[in-house]
C-alpha cells in the first residue's frame, strides 16, 4: 500500500515523534505513531487543517511510503465510532481507540477515517511494532503550497 506523508524536512518522517511529543487526534502525548494519508491530496488537506496559513513552514516535503502488504492492518469503521468522533475539540473518544491499538500491539498500521474528509482513510504507523521496520520512504520531494489554498 501506498500512502502520503507531508512533514518538515528536519525530521526523520517514520519516527513518531511530533505525534509523541504533542498527541493528536488518535494518541495520547506519550505514544510515537506516524500519520500518513490515503493520497497525496488528503495530506495536503490534513496538513492545512492543522497549520496556521500565517506561518506555514518553508522546508516541508512530500513523501511517498510503501507500506509492505505482509504488514497486519486494522480498520476502523465510522460505524464503530461514537457520534461527534470527528469533532475537533474533544479527542478523547478517538485517542482512547487508539491508545488501545498501540497498546496492544497486534497490528502494524491502523487505517482510520479522516474527520476532514469522512469517506477518505487515513494510516497511524506503530512505530514500534516489529513489522514497522519493513516500511519506507519510496520516493520524497520539496512541497509548497499553492498560495490560491491559503487565501
């Protein structure tokens, strides 16, 4: 599988470690996960979402990660969701889910629904699951984005 991370070039982009430092939608500050994207534009959207247009970094890449197919997934259906998942403001409900998952460790990569773009999958990478190891970076370039987006 391939998937989509845009991230500042200063940091090595399979390590977790922004997510542990701060914590995010699906864990807990304390718990390195690496968040990819379904595709190119959904990183490009996320990322947006997440970011000040003001101050929107100047060294950020795109980069392209092969997710080894022998990798054990999980999904997580909107089905299986509490009403008001996607809210920004509480993220209690989507960091227990996933503080469970990386806690027990059985799965390498967990596919969840973006709360941006619902019918679109984002991938949390466990960065310490033995699998991880297998997964890279396939190709990376410099990305800027197109000044109309942040109008």
């Amino acid at each position: 599988m391939r998937v989509w991370r845009i991230a500042r070039n200063v940091y090595p982009p399979l390590d977790g470690e922004g997510a542990r430092r701060n914590g995010a939608r699906w864990n807990s500050a304390g718990r390195p996960v690496v968040y990819t994207a379904g595709s190119l534009a959904l990183a490009i959207v996320e990322l947006l979402v997440h970011t000040d247009p003001d101050i929107i970094p100047r060294d950020l890449s795109a980069y392209e990660i092969d997710i080894p197919d022998s990798c054990s997934t999980r999904r997580i259906s909107i089905a299986l969701l509490p009403a008001g998942w996607d809210a920004h403001d509480d993220l209690g409900p989507c960091q227990a889910a996933g503080d469970a998952w990386l806690v027990a460790g059985t799965e390498c990569v967990l596919g969840v629904p973006s709360a941006i773009v619902p019918e679109e999958e984002n991938f949390l990478i466990n960065t310490r699951h033995p699998e991880a190891a297998a997964i890279r970076v396939v190709s990376s370039r410099p990305f800027s984005f197109d000044p109309r987006l942040l109008r």
